[in-house]
C-alpha cells in the first residue's frame, strides 16, 4: 500500500527513508504515528500523522500527512472513516486541530475533504533543502 501511495503521487522515496518511516511509527515515543483500516482482516488504508506543538495555541495540533486508500475499497467510506478516528481521537486526547493538504487537481479526495471543512485557501510552499 505505501508503494502504492508514493506511487499515485509519482513520488520515489528511498527505502531508507522508508524504513526510517515505519520505524518511527512503531515507536511508541515517536511524534509519527499511523492509522489502519481493515476489512475483512485485510488492511485497506492508512493515515500517517505527527502530532506536534503549534504556536497558535497551547494543545497539540495534528497533520495528516499520508492519506491512502487502496483502489478496491475506494467508494466505501475508507477514508472518511481514517478522518473521523483521527478526529475522534484528537477530541479525547484534547489537540486543538487537525490540519491536512491535497493537490489541487485531487478531485475525488477533494469532495471528501469538502464533508468535513472547506478548504483554507493557504498555499503551499516547499523549499528542498537536501
């Protein structure tokens, strides 16, 4: 599913970066941590967020970084219901947001995104330094 992800976005990551990903997700110390659907006893989606300090506000705030949903499950409310856990846990572990972003041209996670808060209207920048 992960190859499958970086691969809708045309992303290559190096598989130590990779490694280094899920390692940190299963540390339980780690500000990294994901989310699992299942069906049927078979993974289905993920959501990978980091729950960090923000400036704005004295409770944690969460980005969702990796959202994904594998192509057979589309349609079935995989993701919407990665948003809610999300959502839900942040409610009861007190996070002041929840905070996210898509291409512009991802139409169909876009109508999703759009059940559960209209879009911003910030814009993204990404310096590379390495």
């Amino acid at each position: 599913m992960w190859a499958g992800y970086n691969a809708f976005y045309g992303a290559t990551v190096p598989a130590e970066a990779t490694e280094a990903t899920w390692r940190r997700i299963l540390d339980p110390g780690s500000c990294l941590f994901a989310r699992l659907a299942e069906r049927n006893g078979a993974v289905v989606g993920f959501a990978c967020a980091v729950l960090h300090p923000g400036t704005w506000s004295v409770e944690p705030v969460c980005y969702l970084e990796d959202l994904f949903v594998d192509p057979g499950a589309r349609g079935a409310g995989v993701g919407g219901a990665l948003i809610r856990d999300l959502a839900d846990l942040g409610r009861t572990c007190g996070w002041k947001r929840l905070y996210w972003h898509t291409r512009a041209d991802n139409k169909a996670a876009r109508r999703l995104y759009d059940h559960f808060t209209v879009a911003d209207g910030f814009v993204r920048y990404t310096l590379v330094l390495r």
